[in-house]
C-alpha cells in the first residue's frame, strides 16, 4: 500500500512538471527529489527511470539508454520509462525508434496523454498527418490542458490550407499558455494570409516581445507595416534590426523579401 502511494505521488509529481516550463537545473533538482523517495521505498524501476531523467538532463544519453532498458527489464509494463526512451531515441533525432517506444508506452497505459502528444509529433516530423492528427485529438481527450497537442492540430491545419481551424487550435493553445512566441508568430502568419495586416502586427509584436531573436518574425512585422502604409514604422524596424542582427545577410534578407513581394525598392 505504501509502495502503491509513493508511485502515484512520483507519477503525479512528474506530470505537473511536464506541463511546466523549468530550466535544466530545476528539473534535476526535482528528478533528485523523486529519486531520493524511490530509493527510500527500493522501487528499482523508478530509480533506473529516474537516473536516466537526470542524465538527459545533463545530456548523458548513451548512459540514460542503459538505465531505461535497464528499468524496462525490471518492469516490462513500466510506461514511463518507454515514454522516456522515446524522448531520448527523439533528442536523437531517431524517429523510428522513438515512435516505437511510444507506440510502447500507449500499450501498456492508454490513458497518459504525453505519449499519445509526443508521438503526434513524431508522425507530425515523418509527415504522417492523418495519425498525427489521430494522435493530438487523443491527448487532449484525455487531458484538455495539453497546450503542445493544441499547436500541433493549428500546425496539421495550417498545412492543409484551412486558416480558421488552425487558428482556432493556436488561440486555445494560447488560453493555457499565454507567453508562447511561436503561437503569436504562427497567428501573425495566418493573418497576414488572411490581409488582415493589422492584427498581423500585433501579433507579431507580441511575439517579439517574448522573443527578440527570431528574425522571420521581424520581416513579417516589417512586411505588415508596409501593407498598412506606415513607412516610417517599416524603416525604424528595419533600422533596429540591424542594430539587432549585424550580420548583414540578415538585413539583406529583410529588405529582399519585402521588395520581391511588393516590386518596390525600399531606401534607408
């Protein structure tokens, strides 16, 4: 009974991580804090599991592999560690291996929505979009708080060309997580398809404003000025990222793409 309690509270624990965003050393030290109750309760599955949360951290991949099959030799249904592996086998860019290890993961315990969500990105990244759609659209029945299963439907959606759904999965993707760049940049795209220019701006703005080092953005918000006619927006912009972005490449970029759109010189 006790055992029983101290794996729901690790479980629980290590769910509200996973919709939190922590820095490296936050998430070791509660990877730690985990360990210590798994050691304490002699749950080697968890401590295994848990070693190798801690050297992914600290990208230690070839050793976190070991504790993982390590911890599925001691607990052939232990979910976690396939979901883990998957992460891993994904940092690693290996994407068959890690759909397998969800596709693992999900057999064991149907009802744990990160599996179904990372492996919606998977198929998402092998171009399979009608099962990562299958995948992002079970996550969130289980859990309608999976802010990454929101953005992965406005991304299928976006791709298929219908701009009011996928906006409708970025702006709730947006209710749970107010201060995701990419959302307001990908919004700010939709708008700017859409020629509504002016909320195009303010989206973009606001994704700067949360992330100041992501040039597309900046030519999309000097692009949205252009459209509303605001030239002196369009050139103080253009100047600041060049105070922004000194590779000159950069700005050259910046000023291109404007001028192949609109068949106008532009002039600082």
């Amino acid at each position: 009974m006790i055992f029983q309690k101290v794996q729901k509270e690790i479980k629980e624990q290590y769910a509200l991580l996973l919709k939190k965003s922590l820095s490296k050393e936050e998430k070791i030290t509660l990877f730690n804090s985990l360990l210590k109750k798994a050691e304490k309760s002699r749950m080697e599955d968890y401590i295994e599991w848990l070693n190798a949360l801690i050297c992914m951290a600290n990208s230690l991949y070839a050793k976190a592999e070991t504790h993982l099959v390590k911890s599925i030799s001691i607990n052939k249904d232990f979910f976690l560690a396939y979901e883990a592996l998957g992460n891993l086998y994904f940092h690693l860019k290996n994407y068959e291996k890690a759909k397998d290890s969800y596709l693992e993961a999900i057999k064991v315990n149907k009802d744990w929505c990160y599996s179904y969500e990372s492996l919606g990105i998977i198929y998402f990244i092998l171009k399979d979009y009608e099962n990562s759609e299958k995948c992002f659209y079970k996550a969130i029945e289980i859990d309608k708080s999976v802010t990454t299963s929101y953005k992965g439907l406005g991304n299928i959606y976006n791709l298929y060309g219908d701009l009011k759904k996928s906006e409708e999965f970025y702006l709730k993707s947006l209710e749970i997580d107010k201060n995701d760049f990419y959302i307001y940049n990908n919004l700010g795209n939709i708008y700017l398809d859409l020629k509504d220019y002016c909320k195009a701006k303010d989206f973009f703005e606001k994704s700067i404003e949360l992330e100041k080092n992501c040039m597309p953005t900046y030519i999309n918000l000097v692009y949205s000025y252009y459209k509303l006619e605001d030239y002196e927006k369009v050139k103080k912009i253009i100047e600041d990222t060049i105070n922004l972005f000194p590779d000159e490449e950069d700005i050259v970029n910046l000023v291109n793409i404007i001028e192949i759109k609109e068949n106008r010189q532009i002039k600082l």
